[in-house]
C-alpha cells in the first residue's frame, strides 16, 4: 500500500491514539446515555454531574458526535491519505479546541485531581492533533 504522508506509522499512530477513545465514549453514551452521564470517565469518577442535570436527548447528541468524530479520525488512520488525514484531524480540532477551552475555564465544580487529569488529557490531545496536522504540511519527497 502506498501512502502519501510522512512518518506513516507516527500518524496513524496518532490518529487511532485520537479517533478510539472518542468512538468508545460516544458508543457508551449511545448505548447508555444515563450511565454514561451518571459515571463518566468511568473507575468510581461522576464528572458530568457537576455540569448540570442529565439529559437524554443531549447525552445521545453527544454520544453521536463522540462516535463520528471516531469514525472519521480512525479511516484517516485507515486510509493515511494526506488530504483525509487533514480532514479528520481538522474537524477534530474545531471539536477540541473549544471543549478544551470550556473545560479549562469551568472544571471547577470537579475535584482537584480531577480537574488537573481532565485538563492535562485535554491539552496533550489538542497537542496530539496539532503535530500531526503539522506533519502532513508537506507531502513525503522522492526519497520516502
């Protein structure tokens, strides 16, 4: 299989790293919006609470969103075209960049740790994206 972007491995790499916790927490929010409100991230932690009251109709959005923005991250990984991959990558960051935003202003009703795992998990995804977006700026050269 030919592929037209640099360092193949690093980005798919990145791309699954992205698009499969994004598709199993939206698959949990589908499957069951309450628990997945009620418990989410999940090992005895309850961070949606502390934004409001649930809501079915938009933890089911969310869980729909969570797991196309899985989808698509984890066919550009697929795939490794570069024009897909910037696609994917893209459309993840309008996603994450504002939810990063939103949580690192408003993640004080979550206790501390918390907070600091949520934020630094945010943050280093954020980062994730933007490398790889970085790394396919260029197409491979001749020698690739």
């Amino acid at each position: 299989m030919t592929t037209d972007v640099r360092m193949p491995g690093t980005l798919r790499a990145g791309l699954l790293i992205l698009g499969v916790p994004q598709l199993l927490i939206g698959a949990w929010a589908l499957v069951s919006p309450h628990g997945w409100f009620d418990s989410f991230p999940g090992a005895g932690h309850h961070w949606l609470p502390a934004y409001g009251p649930y809501n079915a109709h938009l933890a089911t959005d969310v869980g729909a969103t969570f797991v196309a923005i899985g989808l698509i991250l984890i066919l550009a990984a697929l795939w490794l075209e570069r024009r897909v991959v910037q696609v994917a990558v893209i459309g993840y960051l309008a996603y994450a960049i504002p939810h990063t935003i939103y949580h690192l202003a408003n993640d004080h009703d979550i206790g501390g740790g918390d907070q600091v795992a949520d934020g630094v998990t945010l943050v280093l995804s954020v980062l994730l994206a933007l490398t790889l977006l970085w790394l396919t700026l260029r197409p491979p050269g001749p020698a690739s």
